[in-house]
C-alpha cells in the first residue's frame, strides 16, 4: 500500500471520527452524515487526500524558447541607431 493510500485512510477516518463525536454529541445521524462530509471535503480542499494521478506540485516551468530571426527586420540594428542617407 503506498503511502499516499494511508494518508487519505488515515484522514478519512479522522473525519468519521470526528463526526462521530458531532453525532454522538447532537444524538443526530444526519448530524454525523454532514460533519462527516464537511470533513472530507475540507481535508479535500486543503490538498491532505490526494486523488491517484494527483502530484500535488505543478511541473517545472519550461525555459523560454529563442525567437526566430526576421529577414526583414535586417542586420539588427534598431532604427535609432541607423545612419542617414546623406
């Protein structure tokens, strides 16, 4: 079992925990089911259960390709720099 797998089992199961003490406490089943479920979606959310496939960090930026020359931009230079016709 990999360790991402008892990650999400171990907070799975806090959430049921933790709402079986709301249910225990409001004497509700329905109370268990939806602090239950806040739970879950809330250890969702903040990124604790992980879904497979799911690596957490996004790939590394790639580096910036080179530009192609343009033949008609000429040799380079800018026009500010270009020497008058006279």
């Amino acid at each position: 079992m990999s360790a991402r797998r008892k990650l999400n089992q171990a907070n799975f199961k806090w959430a049921m925990l933790v709402g079986l003490l709301f249910g225990w406490m409001f004497q509700s089943f329905s109370a268990f089911l939806m602090a239950t479920l806040f739970f879950v979606a809330a250890a969702w959310y903040s990124g604790d259960i992980r879904a497979d496939g799911d690596y957490h960090y996004p790939a590394p930026p790639s580096p910036p390709r080179p530009r192609p020359s343009d033949p008609r931009r000429g040799t380079g230079r800018s026009r500010r720099f270009r020497r008058s016709r006279r």
